[in-house]
C-alpha cells in the first residue's frame, strides 16, 4: 500500500536538530540521508551529496527503503572499505529513483556477493528486499576504484 503523504526528494538546510532519523516531511528524503551523511562527517570521512530534481515525490515506503539502505551502505563503509571520500548521488526520474554511493576505499572482489546460496552478509539480505520491493541493486567493485552501489526502485 502506497502513502497517501508523498516524500519530497529535497535538501535540508545545513544544523538542523537531530531528533528523529525519519522526520522526511520536514528534511526530504535528501535531507534524512544528508543527516546520516553527517554521521559519517564526524568520523573525519569526505562525504558530497549530489541530489537531482528537487520537486520530485516518491512514496514513503520507497523513501524508507532508500534511507535503510543508506545506512546500512554506510555501516559497510565504516566497518570495511578504509575510505577517506564517499560520494552519494540521488535521483528521481518519471518511473524510478535511484541512489549511487561511491566510495575510495579498498573494496572487494565482488563476484557472486549477491547471489548464491541465502547468506546473513547486508549487501545480501538489502539484495533481497530491493528486490522484493521490485528495484534492482548493482555492485561494482576492485581493489583499484573502491565500491559503487547503485540502489534502484520503481516510482510512482
């Protein structure tokens, strides 16, 4: 069941309060992710966020799904790829939205992450509900270039 109450896709304003991570009628999808990119701020990483369209709606499931994914990109970040710069880009268009976050860092060989047999791994399981939510995910990564994971889901 879709929200009746679209989520903005737009940028909060810089030293807005921290009172709850999922506030997006107030910050915008862009705006909740921005504050997680704050967390990752703190810990001394670069962090740019290039958001799209700003008038754009997306329903409050998929905004959720993308502020999940987000975060959970992030704890990969933190705890796995010795980054120094993340690059998060987002953006809607007519039938989809989409999130990229790039990283520096030392990555991975990424063969088969997400497929084989059923595994606890996140990019696994976040595999699995973007794919449930009918949305595609794509990890392209080496020990060269760092991660890229592209998040897509189906818009309204």
């Amino acid at each position: 069941m879709i929200d009746s109450n679209p989520v903005k896709v737009l940028v909060a304003s810089n030293g807005f309060p921290d009172a709850h991570p999922l506030d997006f009628h107030a910050l915008g999808l862009a705006g909740v992710i921005d504050r997680l990119a704050a967390r990752m701020r703190s810990v001394g990483l670069m962090v740019a966020l290039d958001v799209g369209p700003a008038d754009a709606e997306i329903d409050r499931r998929t905004a959720i799904l993308l502020y999940r994914a987000t975060d959970e990109l992030f704890r990969n970040i933190l705890t796995h790829a010795v980054a120094r710069e993340v690059r998060i880009r987002l953006r809607a268009a007519p039938g989809a939205v989409q999130i990229c976050i790039q990283d520096d860092g030392i990555g991975f060989h990424g063969r088969g992450t997400l497929s084989g047999e059923p595994a606890e791994g996140g990019l696994r399981k976040l595999h699995r509900v973007v794919s449930a939510a009918g949305g595609h995910m794509d990890v392209q990564s080496s020990p060269e270039t760092g991660t890229c994971v592209t998040v897509q889901l189906p818009r309204d």
